[in-house]
C-alpha cells in the first residue's frame, strides 16, 4: 500500500522511522530500518539524481537518529545480470 504520510510503500501501516542523512551541506530526511539502511538509501538516491557517479567514487554521509550520529562511506558497484532465452 503506497502511504500518503511517508510516501513509500509498506504493509503493517506504520511508516519508518525517520533518519537524518547529511552529505556536505545538503540534509535528506530518510524512512530506514537502521543508520546503514539510511545510508544505503541515501545512496541510491544520490547516485540515481547524480548521473551514477557513484561508480567512480564514494562519499561519506553522517546518518543521525534520536541523537547517535554514525557515519557511512557510500559507494556503488555495478551489476551484470544475464539472460538466455531459447531461439525456436
């Protein structure tokens, strides 16, 4: 079910809670299981809005929740999934 308050999809109608993702001077708010899963989130949409440049790099971002900060190198690798379908 596609929630109007956190804008994600989830089933048991409660949203995430909320982390606060910071890369440089730029704060996304963030629905995660945990601080890593905020910072792999924040990752996908960083790379996703950035021409994937995470390919080439990484970048540390501090994830922060109810006042335990931790932080996180970011990166991405790319992946090859293959296929063969039969000719008839």
């Amino acid at each position: 079910m596609y929630c109007t308050e956190c804008k994600e999809f989830h089933s048991d109608g409660k949203c995430l809670p909320v982390y606060t993702v910071t890369y440089d001077d730029y704060d996304k708010k963030i629905g995660a299981h945990g601080h890593w899963d905020a910072a792999m989130k924040f990752g996908e949409h960083y790379n996703s809005n950035s021409d994937y440049c995470l390919m080439n790099e990484e970048i540390e971002v501090s994830v922060e929740f109810e006042g335990v900060t931790k932080r996180f190198k970011v990166s991405a690798e790319p992946s090859i999934d293959y296929n063969a379908d039969e000719i008839i």
